[in-house]
C-alpha cells in the first residue's frame, strides 16, 4: 500500500480553520452541533486549534434522541468534561411530549426524522445564527450541493435559490434577519481523510468505531443493533457477533458491519478495500431516493 495512503492532506486542516475562524469573525452566535460521531470530535479538534490558546467560543449542541448508543453519550460527557468544554443538550422527548412531533410506530420506527423539530427549536431559543457541523460532501449526494456557508431560510429550511456563489474561498456570512447559516469546515474532507487526521491526532473516539461484540439482528441484509428501541418480528431473533459501526446515529437507524478492525490502522485498511459507501450503513437514508434531500429541505442539517 501506498504510503500516499496513509497521510492526512494538511491542506484540509488549514481550510477548516480558516472556515472556523470565518465563521468567528462574521457571526454573533454560532455552536458546533455535536453528536458524539468522529467527524463532530474531528470539529472539536480544529476547533482547538483555531483558537489556540483561548477557550473554544462556541458550545456544542447536542440533540438527543433518547435512542443514542450508551458508548456515544458516555463519550460525549468525557469529552465535553476533559476539554472544559460548554455542553447544550436539547430532547426529542421533550418535543414529543409537547406533541411537536409524534413518535413512529412499527417495525421501522425511529426518531432520526424527530430530531429536526428539536433542532430548529433550539436554533430559535439559543438565536444561533451559525450551526457548525461535520457533513461532508462524499457522503452523500444530497450533502453534495452543499456549500461551506449554507443559508438555510426563516424556516430552518435549505433553498438553492438563495444559497451564494463561493469564489477564491471568499465566504459570505451576511444574513437577513431570521435566516442562520449552517457551516460545514470538512466539507472537502473524505472518510478516509478523516481516519488519517484521528490517528495522526491520536484522538479518542468512542468504542463502538472499533470491532466489539454485541447483540445484533439481521434484517433487509443488513446488521441493526438490539435494543429495546428496536421493534423486531419473532423471526428477528438476536445473536452476537463481532462488529463496529462506520458511522453513528440513532441506534434504530445504524446498522453495524462485521468486523475484526480493532485498531485504526485496521480500520483504514478496511475502508480502503470497502465496496460500500460511509451512509450505506445509515438505514434512514433508504427510506426513499431522496430521504436525505427531503430532510435537509425540511432543516435536517
């Protein structure tokens, strides 16, 4: 293998805080939306380094399902604890008790879709104006047209008729009133560009990423994660085996890959040689052809 391969590009790092501190300077309350996942701990990083010495000006935004892997959420509190960082948590349960939105039945149920409601609800209380987050433009084609500033309208919501043109890295952070921008610093990034940065980092993510046992069940070809969130049929019978998970989300929407990668470099090795994409995993993204773009109009991310 290439040795090629294996480095981190630190061009991309330069950008990204380039692009933090952009959205510093030309923003009065911007947060980092944090869910646990490595490319939000890869935020919290160049987030660091960008205002090195001083405090991180931004807290991070943590929706919670309610139906997040134990191992993210315990993460979360050793990060945010460790670094000394500002923690904001906003419920989904809380936005179903207040019947904003209503929880999903049957044997596809999940609140992945519930989290947008709490999200913009939260923008609005808190006055966000810019919510920094970890999409990146590989993964998926809808986060594809997604600018570095993404303007998203007085409803939270994604329109290309009002999204700005981005040259020679000049990026526009002026807003009318009732708008707020999401900002996305590893946009340019790969998955396995964000692998190589974690290692050369030596950051810690949670364990869930690394090749674990646990319960699992097998279902549309696919290895969803037990739990009591999950709604099985009698034939879904659970087993263990051993897995990890590329990406993370809602448990309920997460499938797992089997798995012997225990080590990061084991892990590159894995995704280099993988014939499916980062959010082939994500069960939520196959509820339709457009389910990501139908959810990033409807202010998603």
């Amino acid at each position: 293998m290439s040795s090629i391969q294996w480095q981190f590009p630190r061009a991309l790092e330069d950008e990204a805080i380039y692009i933090l501190r952009e959205t510093a300077a030309q923003f009065e309350r911007p947060a980092i939306l944090f869910s646990g996942g490595k490319d939000s701990i890869t935020l919290v990083r160049l987030a660091q380094k960008a205002f090195h010495p001083g405090k991180i000006p931004f807290p991070l935004l943590h929706v919670d399902t309610g139906h997040n892997f134990p191992e993210t959420i315990q993460f979360r509190d050793w990060l945010v604890e460790s670094l000394g960082l500002d923690l904001i948590v906003r419920n989904v349960q809380d936005s179903i008790d207040q019947g904003k939105v209503k929880e999903e039945t049957g044997k596809y149920a999940s609140r992945n879709a519930l989290q947008t409601v709490t999200l913009l609800d939260a923008i609005e209380e808190l006055k966000f104006d810019a919510c920094i987050g970890g999409a990146r433009r590989d993964e998926e084609k809808a986060r594809a047209k997604e600018r570095i500033f993404s303007v998203r309208d007085e409803f939270g919501q994604w329109n290309a008729k009002i999204q700005r043109p981005e040259l020679f890295d000049m990026l526009n952070g002026k807003i009318n009133i009732g708008e707020n921008v999401r900002v996305f610093p590893i946009s340019n990034w790969t998955e396995l560009d964000v692998w190589n940065y974690i290692r050369e980092e030596n950051l810690s993510i949670p364990s869930i990423y690394f090749s674990h046992e646990r319960e699992i069940i097998e279902r549309d070809g696919m290895y969803w994660p037990y739990s009591e969130f999950l709604n099985t049929t009698e034939e879904e019978v659970p087993f263990r085996s051993k897995v990890r998970f590329r990406t993370v989300g809602d448990m309920t929407c997460t499938a797992a890959v089997l798995s012997e990668a225990d080590k990061l470099e084991d892990i590159i090795t894995e995704i280099l040689a993988a014939k499916i994409s980062e959010r082939g995993a994500r069960i939520d993204d196959k509820r339709s052809e457009a389910a990501m773009e139908k959810r990033k109009q409807a202010g998603y991310f």
